[in-house]
C-alpha cells in the first residue's frame, strides 16, 4: 500500500456533529499473506482527531513481525491497496489492558510508550458507541489524507 506521510481520523458523533474525544482508533491493513497488521490504538485527542503516520505503519509492521515470528509477513508496501478504519471493542480494549498488567513487558513491547497508552486506554469511552468500520483507498487517502469516522452512540 502507498500510504501518506500522515493520515488524520477525525471522529465525529452522527447525532451532534461534534468531535468525539477520547476513543480509541485502529487502522487495519490488508496483509498480501498471512494476519493483517492492526497499528494502533489511537485515541482521538480534544478535536477527535488522531494521525496515523506511514512510520506508525512501517513500525507496528516491524514490532508485529518480532513479536510474532510465524504470524506476519510483507512490509507496509505489500499490503493491499484498501484498509479499514474502526472504533477499537470495549472487549479488545479490556482484553489488552488484562493481558498488559499479566505480562508488561512482552504486550507492552509493540508500543513506543505502553505505560501511557494503556493509562489513556482504560479512560477510553468506546463503550459509548456502536462499532463501525470505515474502508479506505489508497488513491483516495494519498489524494486527500483526512477522513470522517462518524459514531452513533449506543
């Protein structure tokens, strides 16, 4: 996949319009063989955006590879030319929290700061909102590298 420098997910509610802070994001890649590569969770910040950089990409592809050996393969080039974008589940979210305070510094390992982002995780507010997924194109993302992701509350 030809990726942008930056990619920026703004969420906003479907019912006000208004951006949605403090959700976590995942951006899904389509692997050519064997798992797709989840890079993130993002949280929205105070405007409901996040940024999902190629270098975010190229490093959750790298940190995925090593923890994994067997699991993944290809680069940030080989995957497919769409990819999804979606509210991270209350229930993967509580997964990874349970499986961090288990085993830090394994789970914590595929993250540049984890004792931030899994602080900043547990204060998510994804269990407000139904879980949509939203698909992206290359040619679409590198014309214009900002989307909408809009949430309905539960």
């Amino acid at each position: 996949m030809k990726f942008p420098d930056a990619l920026t997910v703004t969420a906003i509610d479907l019912a006000t319009g208004e951006p949605v802070p403090q959700v976590a994001l995942l951006l899904e890649l389509n692997a050519e063989r064997k798992n797709n590569y989840s890079v993130g969770p993002a949280i929205t910040d105070n405007n409901g955006q996040v940024r999902f950089t190629r270098a975010a990409c190229e490093n959750a592809i790298a940190k995925a590879q090593e923890m994994f050996v067997m699991d993944y393969a290809g680069d940030l080039r080989s995957c497919g030319p769409a990819a999804e974008i979606r509210l991270h589940s209350p229930e993967s979210i509580a997964t990874m929290i349970h499986n961090y305070e288990n085993s830090p510094k394994f789970w914590g390992s595929g993250f540049d700061a984890p004792e931030e982002l899994f602080e900043v995780l547990r204060k998510a507010r994804n269990s407000l909102f139904e879980p949509p997924t939203f698909a992206i194109r290359e040619d679409d993302i590198l014309e214009r590298p900002a989307v909408n992701l809009y949430l309905r509350k539960r």
